[in-house]
C-alpha cells in the first residue's frame, strides 16, 4: 500500500479522500491557497501545505503539485474530481516522476476524453451510440450532409473537454452552417483542439450514467447506473440511484456493455459510461469520465462498496475483490446537491460567510460537506458546498427521507439551493421518475421570485425571471 497521498483538490471530495485514506491507514497531504489556511480538508489531512498565493491557480498548478509530492515522500496523488482529474498532461507528468496517479492511465484519459475516439471504442463494443459523424468533421458542408441523412435536430460537439462549450444546437442546414466557426474557435481557445463531430439532438433525454470499476489486472465491472437527469445548464442538482425507469434487462445490457468496453481499452481505476435516453426508451453512449463523480455517494449507499477506497486499492495494484454477480442492489438513494447560490435571482453565486450550520441525521441519511459555522464561500472555487444523500427501502421512501432532511437542513449567512430542492422533491412529477434533463425549462412554475423594492434590484429581478423562464 501507499505510504503517503498527496490531495490535489479542495473541498468535500478532498475531505471524501482523506477519511478514505485514513480508513486505510495511509497519511495524508492537504494543499490550499491563501484563502482558505483554516479550511477542513486542510485540518483533517495529516500534513497541509499552501503551495499558491493565486486561489485561481493552486489547484490546477501541475508542477508545484509534482514537486511537493516528490519533496515530501508522497508516493501517490488522488485528484478527485475537476481541476486535474481528467488533465492527461497531469496524469503523465506524475507517472514520469514515479507517482502513482489514482485514476486511470494518462493514455486512456487521453483515449477517452476524445468524444470521437470513445464514441468508435462505443460501438465496437456493441453500445449503441447517438447517430451521427463516424468521426471528425471535415466541413460543414459534409456536417450538413450528414445531417440530413439523419435528420434535424443537430448538435455540433467539440470532441474535447466538457461543459457545453462548443456545442451548437442546429436545427436546419442554415444553422449548420452558420454554427460551425463558431463551434470550432470557440472549442479551439478552451481546450485547444477545435475538431468537431455531429450527432443527433436527443430531445428531452434522460442523463443515465453506469458506474464502473476495474483493476490492473483486467477485472472490471459496474455497480449499476444512476439517473442524473434533473439539471441546469448540464449542472446536475439531483441524482438517483438505481434508475426508477431502466428495465432489469437494460440494466444488464448496458451494464455489460460498458464492462467490456473498459476490458477493450485496459480500463483500471473508477469510471462512468454516460448515456441519455430519448423518449421511446432508447439508449445512446455519449461519453465516458474518467474520475470518480460528484454522485458516487448515492452508488455505495445502495451497494455498500466504498468506490474511494476501492480506487486507491486499485492503484495500489490490488485486485478487485468483488465480483460482478456479488454486486446487490439494496433499495433507491437521493443525492441532492447543496450550492451556495440564489435560485431566485437566476442562481446568482452567493458569497459570505456561513453564521449558523446545521446538517440532518438520522437512519438512511448521509452528508458529505466541508462547511461549517465561520466558513467563508469565497468567489474562486465552485459553489457546491455540500451533498445531502437519503437512502430508502423504495423511491417512494427515499424521497419520504429527503423531504425531512431538506427542511431540517439550515445554513444561515449565505443563499442556498436548498429552497428549490425543496420544491421538486415534492412535486408529483417528480415522483413519476419520467422527468428529462429540460425539466426545469418546461416547469418554470417552480421558480418562485420575491419582488425586491428598489429599482437596481427589480431591473435584477426580472431579468434574472425572464432567463429563467427561458432556460438561459
């Protein structure tokens, strides 16, 4: 096993790594930025060391990371999520210094953070993948042939990086055209790689993902698949686990699927196959991250697998233990993500400090959080500052559970996201599972606005309903 791991990220995945680390009798390594010498990842972490006086910049500074871990005997790096997770160059430069890098090779981070690459990986494996280019775009002049063939919608796709930039929703040869250019500079300036490919426009999909764990020793397998479909903007708010709609036996389908596929490309580490389901119930393979997600809590809850634990296992050359027909679901879980934003002034972030901090507990009840009373939200970092997670016998109990946690949660200081969580828990739309990734867009009636009193923040007001109304 490792003698020491550094953790290259902040906040409560850090505080997930550190009691992962811990459990396995491993010490630790805390970075930080100047902002946040006090933060908890920082306390808990059995070594902390600022190594940036640029927030901006402390957490994705590749090489001061290296050196530290190299200076002060880390054998290993975990990343987390964001900042270098899915970073290739950063995955590389630890394996060239003799780091193990918890996660999977730097040439399969490569290898499938190329939509188009994964996409042809997809389908030799027997996925079904959305209908689309068999690769990189030539022109749009061939973008608009192929999309004719296919049908309108389009959507113009960068085959690198994430976060819907350079994408363009098409819907006529026109836009095709027009869209292109702007696809390409714009997916060139923030990834620096302006291929593009071409896939049809899943109208109203559901956002269904498969966990996936493997080791260094060709054992792979998944632990089932998680229903992320209640979104803003691609920000996933709520994810569920199992899916409440996914049939036994697409379950096994797409679960056995993804394994094989990881098998093909020599997959170690954990991993999620992301798929969106149109609304005849068919399953299309849209990408594959290469980290463990924000959403893995609601997984272990109904699985008892500790998929943190397991990765650093796996890194450490240890084989997977558990086998795929030992994986058993136990019941439905509700992850509700808690950020420090204003859902009534169109999520607005919201910065401050936090005066009074109280999370709920009880039987089925699970919150992982850096926060505290004194914590300070600062403007740099993203503003999730909790996960609330509620495991149930069924759906109907899961939702029962996360209904009490939600309005025992209190966070004083700071706005929160919790007012609207609230409100789509309850909802009997909610509760059918049937809901899709526009399902804020169709039910703005869940936005629900107080009319400020001054001019400055009226104007505020309305322009933040009107965008909210509209899906902007």
């Amino acid at each position: 096993m490792f003698n020491k791991i550094l953790v290259a990220n902040r906040g409560e995945i850090a505080c997930r790594i550190i009691r992962a680390a811990k459990e396995l009798d491993i010490p630790t390594v805390a970075i930080f930025s100047e902002v946040e010498p006090t933060a908890r990842h920082v306390k808990m972490a059995d070594e902390a060391y600022m190594i940036g006086a640029n927030p901006l910049d402390t957490y994705l500074n590749h090489q001061l990371i290296i050196d530290l871990a190299k200076s002060i005997g880390a054998d290993a790096i975990h990343p987390g999520y964001g900042f270098l997770a899915e970073n290739e160059d950063f995955a590389k430069a630890a394996e060239d210094s003799g780091i193990n890098f918890i996660g999977p090779s730097s040439e399969v981070i490569r290898l499938m953070g190329d939509k188009a690459r994964s996409k042809e990986i997809m389908k030799k494996a027997g996925v079904i993948t959305v209908p689309g280019s068999d690769g990189i775009l030539k022109s749009a002049e061939e973008g608009v042939e192929i999309a004719e063939k296919i049908g309108y919608p389009v959507l113009l796709k960068a085959t690198a990086g994430g976060g819907g930039r350079g994408i363009r929703l098409c819907r006529n040869a026109g836009e095709v055209m027009a869209n292109y250019e702007n696809a390409y500079s714009e997916a060139l300036k923030a990834f620096g790689n302006g291929e593009l490919l071409l896939e049809k426009f899943i109208e109203n999909p559901k956002h269904i993902e498969f966990q996936i764990l493997g080791d260094k020793h060709g054992h792979v397998i998944h632990l089932g698949e998680r229903d992320c479909s209640i979104q803003r903007k691609n920000q996933k708010m709520i994810e569920i686990a199992p899916s409440v709609v996914l049939s036994e036996e697409k379950r096994k389908f797409y679960g056995a699927a993804a394994v094989k596929a990881c098998k093909d490309i020599g997959y170690y580490s954990a991993g999620t196959m992301e798929f969106v389901s149109d609304l005849s119930g068919n399953i299309y393979f849209i990408e594959m991250n290469t980290r463990v997600q924000v959403e893995h809590p609601v997984t272990e809850i109904i699985t008892g697998v500790d998929i943190v634990k397991e990765q650093i296992k796996i890194a450490a050359g240890h084989r997977l233990e558990i086998k795929q027909e030992d994986v058993k679901f136990n019941g439905c879980a509700i992850e509700c993500r808690i950020n420090a934003e204003d859902p009534k002034h169109d999520f607005r972030p919201s910065i401050g400090v936090i005066e009074r901090y109280y999370v709920p507990g009880g039987n089925g009840i699970r919150v992982e959080s850096a926060a505290s009373v004194g914590f300070e939200v600062t403007p740099y970092y993203d503003s999730m500052i909790g996960k609330l997670i509620c495991w149930g016998k069924t759906f109907d109990d899961a939702i029962a559970r996360t209904k009490v946690a939600l309005n025992s949660y209190e966070i004083k200081g700071i706005k929160t996201t919790i007012p609207i969580l609230k409100k789509i828990i309850k909802r009997d739309d909610f509760k059918t599972g049937l809901f899709s990734t526009s399902y804020l867009k169709e039910h703005p009636e869940v936005f629900e606005y107080e009319v400020p009193k001054d001019k400055e923040d009226f104007v505020a007001f309305i322009s933040a309903a009107l965008a909210a109304y509209h899906g902007l």
